[in-house]
C-alpha cells in the first residue's frame, strides 16, 4: 500500500513547517550523499533556511565545489523544468 499523495502549499502552523522542514532537509541530505556514492558523481546541495541559515552537503571539497559554480557557463545556471 502506497502513501497518500501530499498537497504543496504552505504548511500554516509554524511548528509543524519547521517539523517538516528538518526531516525533509535530512532526507534530501541522504539522498544526495547516496546519489554520489552509488553514481560516483559530484554532488553538491546548499539549503537555505527561512530564517537565512545554510546547510550543505558536498561529496568533493567545498572550495572545488564554489570554484565551480562560478565557472558554469550562464546556459548551466538556468533552473531545469521539472517533469511529474
């Protein structure tokens, strides 16, 4: 049996966004440290918070991994269109 389908919008009650926030951040984090190992890529993930906190994850150094960011030709930094 599969999960119900969750609506995007705004979590409303502040404790329950920051809830949802902090198990969803942990899972992205795992993923992405799963995507590099498993694939033997690069990856890199910044979050920034509401209240402007950053956390990131980088499988290569965090020095190499802002040097590349700014080296990405501009065609690199457009945001991708999601398919679902």
């Amino acid at each position: 049996m599969g999960r119900g389908k969750v609506q995007l919008k705004r979590i409303e009650d502040k404790t329950s966004r920051q809830v949802t926030f902090s198990k969803r951040k942990g899972g992205l984090m795992k993923k992405a440290r799963e995507l590099g190992v498993l694939c033997d890529v690069e990856v890199a993930l910044m979050i920034f918070s509401d209240q402007g906190r950053l956390y990131e994850f980088s499988s290569a150094e965090r020095l190499a991994f802002l040097e590349l960011s700014h080296t990405l030709p501009p065609s690199s930094n457009k945001k991708q269109k999601v398919l679902s």
